[in-house]
C-alpha cells in the first residue's frame, strides 16, 4: 500500500494515477487470501476498508467496463451445462 507520514491509511484511491490504482488493486487480490488466514482482525480490517476504497474508486472511472460473458451467471449456466453434456455424450 503506498503511504506516507501525511497519509497513513494510504493514498486516498481518487488521488491514485489509475496505473497505480491498478497496481495497488493487484496487489491486494493476491495478498488477500493470506491476509484472510494469518492476518491480526486489525489487518483483516484494514484490508477489507482498503479494497473497498480501491475497488469503488475504479469502478466510478470505468463504470461500462467490459464483463467477460463466462463471468455472468448465465455464462457460469452454460459452462455447466456443456460439461454435463461433455460428461454423458449420446
């Protein structure tokens, strides 16, 4: 997380370049699952504020951003029904 003396928490995300924000966004993805096992409920917390300032910060700058079809529910219905096909061919 970038920070400094006058920001503790961390840069405010509407202040990020959106290089950044990314930057920090992916950072905090792979980080999570560990932080979730191992980290103090302080950390945990942290995280879980932190994420969200990212996160809805870049979805107020990209808010038509593209959704992949398999991402969808219905795109999530038809993966499992090809397999079901896949796993009972005629």
């Amino acid at each position: 997380m970038l920070h400094s003396d006058s920001h503790p928490d961390g840069i405010p995300a509407a202040d990020l370049e959106t290089d950044v924000l990314l930057h920090e966004l992916e950072h905090l993805h792979r980080t999570r699952h560990e932080t979730f096992l191992y980290g103090s409920e302080e950390a945990l917390y942290r995280h879980t504020l932190r994420s969200g300032q990212l996160e809805a910060e870049y979805l107020r700058r990209f808010p038509y951003r593209h959704v992949a079809p398999g991402r969808t529910r219905t795109g999530a219905r038809a993966r499992e029904a090809a397999a079901r096909i896949a796993e009972h061919p005629a």
